[in-house]
C-alpha cells in the first residue's frame, strides 16, 4: 500500500490530536516551510509560562500599579527608591525562573530558516539563555544599568549600591538599561527591526498585547509589505484581525508543537 503525502498529513495530524498537541492549517505548514525569510515579534507573554508576570493581563504589572508610576522617566525622577524596587524584584524574578519551551522552539526554529530576526520587547534575556543568536532588544534590558551622568553601562553584579540606590564610580545616579513610556527606542535595534518585517515573508507576532508603539506597528509593516502575519496568543488583541493565521493559545504550547509539524513536513 502506498502512503501518499496527503495520507501522511493525516496521520500527522490524528498523531498530534492524540498527544494533545496543536495542529495547524497544511498551507501554514508549507509557507513556513519555504519561507528564507521570518521575522518574529515577542512580548512578555512568552515568558508568562516561565513564570514571569506580563503588563496587561491577568497578574500582570499594570493591574495593580499604574505604569506612569514606574515605567516613565518622570516616575524615576519623582522616586528612584520606588521604580529601583521594582525593577530589583523583576530582577529576581528573572533570576529564579528559566526559560521555557517556548524560548527555546525560536531558538530552534531559528535553524531552519535562511534568515531568522527575533525581535523582542522583553528585557529578561530568557531568549539569549535559551540560545537563540542576535536577538534585537527593542526595550533595553532587566540585566544592566547605565549612568544618568556619563553613560557607562554596567552589569547588576558589578553595581555599587548606596543607601537603596545603584551608583556610578563618576558619582552619576544608575539607571534601569530599559526604554521607559515617551523614551526613544534604540535606534539602531529599531531600524534593524523595521527592515527585517519590510524583508519578510512570514511574520510572527506571539505573546504581545500588540498595544505598545512602536513595537506593535511591526506586524502591520509587514503585512503592508507582502508578508503574511501569524499570531500566537491565548487572547484576541487589536491585531487579531490583521492576522492571516490566529494560533489561539500559549506559545510554549503552540511552537513546540509547530516545529513537530515543520519537521514531519520535511519528511
Ligand atoms: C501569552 C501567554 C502565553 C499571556 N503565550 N501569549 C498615545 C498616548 C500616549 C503615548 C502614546 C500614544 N500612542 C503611542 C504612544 C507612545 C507609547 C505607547 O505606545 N503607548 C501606548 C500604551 C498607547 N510608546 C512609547 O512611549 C515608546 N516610545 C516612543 O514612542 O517614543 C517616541 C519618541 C520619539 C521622539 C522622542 C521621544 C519619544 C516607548 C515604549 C516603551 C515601553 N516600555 C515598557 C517597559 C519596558 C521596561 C520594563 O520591562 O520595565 O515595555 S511598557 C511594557 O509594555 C513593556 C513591554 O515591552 C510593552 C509591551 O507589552 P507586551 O510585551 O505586549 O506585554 P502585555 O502584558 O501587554 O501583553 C502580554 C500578552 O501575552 C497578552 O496579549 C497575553 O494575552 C499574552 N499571553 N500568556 C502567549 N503563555
Ligand atoms: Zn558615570
């Protein structure tokens, strides 16, 4: 009996119904599968499955507190005891979780691909210690600090800290490594991120609110140009709509099982 391509897509599929995992329209599957170009776009929702609370959603930072109260430099200048608080604690936390399998299916997707952008929005480096290679950081970083004075950057652990607060060998007052509401992004990590969605063929926007700019305009410059966009989230955003492919659930589900997927394509 000979076992077509169709007939191995089928089983494929009955075989990941029955392991309780994903499954995915075949014209998904094949684009991804030629695809030399990929972008993805992540945000704190791919962490939420280390343990890491979001902004927006349930737990998260902004249900409780108010983002102008922490995330602003106005906030940083009013109280730098408050803000420095929390961004230790986020710290720790980062500190005493890991990176999930969702971190870790990008890094491995990362391999199939010709050209593969990871964009984040995230600070907590868990996409670097999953492995994946030259990750643009659109909103700086939880691990560092630099010097309100002259600049320099430097790591938490080399940080000299004085009565609560972290502090320069100039003497200038530290600073979270972080892009704060109404701060200029880096630019260069934005100008890399905005030609890697005008470049792509296929884009992935997964675990973001998609309500923050000029990070949520990605998608949409990459539909614009041609690209088709798929979003990993267990929640409707603003972007649904937009979206070519709505995978509906957590990613450190979703991708993992959408790498069995690609891989069974293959053979
Ligand atoms: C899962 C999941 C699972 C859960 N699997 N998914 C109108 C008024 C005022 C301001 C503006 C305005 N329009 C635009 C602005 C500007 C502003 C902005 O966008 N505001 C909007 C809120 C309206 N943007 C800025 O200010 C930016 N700068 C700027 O525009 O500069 C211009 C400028 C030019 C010239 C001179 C000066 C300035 C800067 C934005 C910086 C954002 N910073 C923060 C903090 C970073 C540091 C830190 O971490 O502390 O970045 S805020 C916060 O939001 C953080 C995030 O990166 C960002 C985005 O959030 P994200 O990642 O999408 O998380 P959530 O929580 O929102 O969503 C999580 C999602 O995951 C949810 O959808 C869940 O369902 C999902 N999820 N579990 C997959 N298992
Ligand atoms: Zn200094």
């Amino acid at each position: 009996m000979s076992c077509g391509r169709e007939d191995s897509r089928r089983w494929r599929r009955a075989l990941n119904r029955a392991l309780g995992l994903h499954t995915f329209d075949d014209k998904l599957i094949a684009r991804l599968e030629r695809a030399a170009r990929v972008a993805v776009l992540t945000g704190a929702g791919i962490s939420a499955e280390s343990g890491l609370p979001t902004f927006r959603g349930p737990g998260g930072w902004w249900r409780n507190q108010r983002a102008e109260d922490l995330a602003t430099p106005e906030a940083f200048e009013r109280n730098p005891h408050l803000v420095w608080e929390w961004y230790q604690h986020r710290r720790e936390q980062v500190a005493q979780h890991r990176p999930n399998a969702g971190h870790a299916a990008l890094a491995e997707l990362a391999g199939h691909v010709q050209q593969f952008t990871l964009i984040t929005q995230c600070v907590d480096r868990y996409h670097q210690q999953a492995g994946a290679r030259e990750v643009i950081e659109l909103h700086g970083n939880l691990i560092e600090s630099r010097c309100l004075q002259c600049g320099v950057p430097a790591e938490g652990a080399t940080e000299v800290w004085r009565a609560g607060l972290p502090y320069c060998g100039c003497g200038g007052l530290r600073r979270p490594a972080v892009v704060w509401f109404g701060e200029e992004l880096p630019a260069a990590a934005l100008r890399r991120a905005f030609r890697a969605a005008e470049e792509c063929t296929l884009f992935f926007a997964i675990g973001t609110s998609a309500l923050v700019y000029p990070a949520a305009q990605l998608p949409h410059v990459a539909r614009a140009a041609g690209a088709a966009v798929v979003e990993i989230n267990p929640e409707r955003t603003p972007l649904t709509p937009q979206a070519q492919w709505f995978l509906q659930g957590p990613a450190g589900e979703i991708l993992p099982a959408l790498l069995v997927a690609l891989a069974g394509a293959a053979s």
